[in-house]
C-alpha cells in the first residue's frame, strides 16, 4: 500500500513515498548488509560539534534483545511491532561527565534516526517510530550508562498488505490519509 505524500511541490520520490506502516512481513529476515548501510547512514549523520551522541542497540526478530524491546512496549505497540524484522533502539549521551546537560543531543539524534529512516527506504525497507515503551526497563534491561537517554525505537522491516493486520482498529489506521499542518502554519513571522 502506498500513501503519497500530497506536497504543494514534487519532492524527492523517497521522501514523497516514505510513511510509517505498522503491517510487516513476519517471514523474512533483513540483511546484515541492509542493516549495516542504515546504521552507516545515521553514523554518517551532522550533529553538534561533530559530538555524534547517538547510540544503539540493535535487535534482530528471533533474538533476545528484539524480545526484550518488545515486553518493554507498551499497548497496541506490543501487537503489530514483533512482525519487523528488526528494532533499534535509539538512545543519546544527554550529560556531560559534570553532569550538565548536553545541549543538542536530542536534536542530533533525531537526525540520525532521520537519515537512518531514508537509508533503509531506499534498501526497500519501511520504518515505523515507537515512542510508546517502558523508558526505565530498556535501561534496565541493556544496563545503559546513566548519560544515555532513551529515545525511539524503530520498527524496520518489509512492508505487507494492511489487512495482514488482523485487528480492524490497526487495519483502519493502516489505511487512513495521512495529513500533515499546512506549510504555511510551520512558517513563523510570515518569513517565507
Ligand atoms: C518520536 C516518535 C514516536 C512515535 N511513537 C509511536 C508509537 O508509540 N506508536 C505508533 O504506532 N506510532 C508512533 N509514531 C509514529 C507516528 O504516529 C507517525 O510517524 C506519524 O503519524 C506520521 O506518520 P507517517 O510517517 O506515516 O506520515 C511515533 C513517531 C515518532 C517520530
């Protein structure tokens, strides 16, 4: 199923065609070599001072970390996320050792888990963002250092047809339009 962003513009096809399914194929793996390019892709993303606070921890379906991100899930997340062929857990150095906040690292991670996303669309994968998840146990359970902050984790895997949802409500928010504020609302002081 394709959902085409409705820009006032042509953009780039895979920003144009990227969204965020929740339907994946429970049967096929992802590669290492696919799963290599896309962490490459956030390794290779701009941040502060060139700081890259960003780290992950990164879980295959099958495996003992991919089991553990998903009990820290919470709600519906727990139902359709176990079919992604893999989960990363996004996660950023947010203290400086003096304990003072580390301005930006949030930000930077963002853009990692970003370009991540644009990477893995273009290797044929879909991604979809999770907030929803126990910060406290994924800390927890992969012992992060006390400056880590958990962010997202990312559902990344292949696409399948909605209705492979089962669940009518996951199914309707399957194919629901996708909408976004108008441009001119993100605009501030009439500046463009
Ligand atoms: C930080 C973040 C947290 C999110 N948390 C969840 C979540 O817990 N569960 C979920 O199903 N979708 C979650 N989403 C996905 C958003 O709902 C989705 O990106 C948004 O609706 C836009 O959808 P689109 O990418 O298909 O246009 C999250 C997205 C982001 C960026």
């Amino acid at each position: 199923m394709r959902k085409k962003a409705d820009s006032s513009v042509e953009m780039h096809p895979i920003l144009a065609e990227r969204w965020s399914p929740r339907s994946f194929n429970g049967d096929v793996e992802i590669s290492i070599a696919d799963l290599t390019g896309i962490l490459e892709a956030a390794r290779w993303a701009p941040s502060s001072m060139n700081s890259q606070p960003w780290r992950f921890v990164v879980a295959r379906r099958g495996d003992h970390r991919f089991a553990q991100l998903i009990d820290s899930m919470g709600g519906f997340n727990k139902v359709w996320s176990p079919k992604a062929s893999a989960l990363i857990l996004v996660t950023a150095v947010t203290t400086q050792p003096d304990g003072s906040i580390r301005q930006g690292a949030l930000y930077d991670a963002g853009l990692a888990a970003s370009l991540l996303t644009v990477e893995a669309h273009h290797r044929g994968q879909v991604v979809h963002q999770i907030g929803g998840f126990d910060h406290e146990a994924v800390k927890r359970d992969f012992k992060l250092a006390p400056e880590l902050t958990p962010i997202a984790i990312l559902a990344i895997g292949k696409q399948a047809p909605a209705d492979a949802l089962g669940d009518p409500k996951l199914v309707e928010r399957e194919i629901a339009a996708r909408s976004r504020l108008p441009l001119d609302e993100l605009i501030l002081s009439g500046s463009f």
